[in-house]
C-alpha cells in the first residue's frame, strides 16, 4: 500500500468511527509501524487545515477524530433539532471543575471542598459521560474514586487533562518560590 491508500483508508475509518480512534487500533488495522502511522497522521492534520477543509482531524489523547470545524458550527446547528437538554446547573459546573483539578477524587473530598453535599451532581456529570468512576480507594468504607471521561476532553476541547488552564492559586504558589 502507498501512503496515498492508507490515508484514504485512515480517513474512511475515522469517518465511520465517529469516536477517537487510537494509534494501536489503527496499527492493528492498517498492519503498519506505530512511528509510519503517527508520521502520517501529522501529515493528514497539516493537510486538512492547509487546505481549509471542513473537516479536521482532532487528538485525543492517543487517538485522532475526525470532526468539524468550529468556525462552521452557526450552519451546522440549523441542521440539528433543538433539545430540551440543558446545560449543568452551577453545582454540576462546580462539582465537575473540582473533579478535573483534583482527580481521582472521592465525594467526601468534593464535598468538603464545596461545603455541601455533591450527590446529585456527581449523578448528573456521570450521566452527561463528563465523569466517571475510576476505582475505590483501600481505606475504611472502600470510598469510591472519581475522574474526568474522554468525553470530558472531547466537549471542552482539550487533548489531555494537562490542558486545563492554570488556577490562580497555582499560579500564586509558583511566584512565591522566587
């Protein structure tokens, strides 16, 4: 196969997908090196920004997605029915900022940050797919651990947790060790 074959066969696949596929997958499929895959990807990203296209391919983590652009979303959304579903509540938004900064994190720990109880929206992040549970903790009453979904990532357009904007404390703390 030529990399003009298996560009197009990367694309077909991301497009049928829909969700983030990872470079292990794509070498299962495609039977070629992970270094030739990531190379190509590049390339691909480069070539579909450069060519204004409306679609482009996103990272995520270790996948790539195929998405559109941001810029078209005002005639994207014609397209789409409205839906009742509405946004987070400020202590869905509260309870979700707290999880992606500190994760893994138990309700306790949520709670006595925000100083009332989390119940509900932790329910509500965890039916939205922004959070999920990611183990218990091996202390007294086996208290279960929270953390943000790739779907998190996908919704706020990050590639990685690691994107998240610094905090103003966090920023305070690192001017005070001059």
């Amino acid at each position: 196969m030529n990399k003009k074959e298996i560009k197009g066969i990367i694309e077909g696949i991301l497009y049928i997908w829909g969700d983030p596929l990872s470079v292990s997958s794509l070498k299962e499929i495609l039977e070629i090196d992970k270094n030739d895959i990531k190379n190509i990807m590049n390339e691909m990203i480069i070539e579909f920004n450069s060519n204004d296209r409306g679609l482009q391919i996103v990272k995520i983590k270790d996948g790539y997605q195929l998405a559109t652009r941001p810029i078209h979303y005002e005639y994207i959304k014609k397209l789409i029915p409205k839906k009742s579903n509405k946004g987070l509540s400020n202590a869905a938004l509260e309870s979700l900022s707290i999880i992606s900064y500190k994760q893994p994190i138990t309700r306790v720990e949520i709670e006595n940050i925000r100083g009332v109880k989390s119940d509900k929206s932790i329910t509500t992040l965890i039916e939205k797919g922004l959070v999920e549970e990611q183990g218990r903790l091996d202390r007294t009453g086996k208290p279960i651990i929270y953390g943000t979904t790739d779907n998190f990532l996908k919704h706020f357009g990050f590639k990685d947790i690691n994107e998240l904007p610094k905090l103003k404390d966090e920023d305070l703390e690192e001017n005070n060790t001059d």
